[in-house]
C-alpha cells in the first residue's frame, strides 16, 4: 500500500515494479499469444509498458523541464 508517508521516486520505484511484475505474468508464449488472457496484442501488458516508459522518462529529462 502507498501511504502519504512515502516520497515521490518510492511511488514511481514501486510503480515500476508493479508494471515489471506485470509484464512477466502476461508475456507471449511459443504461440506469440498472452498466457493469461489468451490474445495476440496483450492490452495489459501494453499498459505496463507504457507505465515503465513514463516512469524512465520522467526520470531522465532534466529537473527544469519536469514542471
């Protein structure tokens, strides 16, 4: 659970690992389809990969340009 007690980068870090977690559940199997939900273009494992992508990012663009 995230509580207000926690900064910013720990909320992004355990975003991070959730979408990782996520993408190892829903990877494609020998037959190029998702092992859970049994599609060829996974729309959970895409927005996990959105949310890796929007975490790093933000990580890497410069301080003045975040906001």
């Amino acid at each position: 659970m995230t509580g207000p007690f926690l900064s910013l980068a720990q909320i992004r870090n355990r975003l991070i690992l959730t979408a990782r977690a996520v993408l190892r559940d829903h990877r494609a199997g020998p037959d190029g389809r998702c092992r859970v939900c049994r599609v060829p273009g996974c729309r959970v494992a895409t927005a996990a990969r959105n949310v890796i992508d929007a975490a790093t990012e933000i990580e890497l663009r410069p301080a003045d340009d975040r906001w």
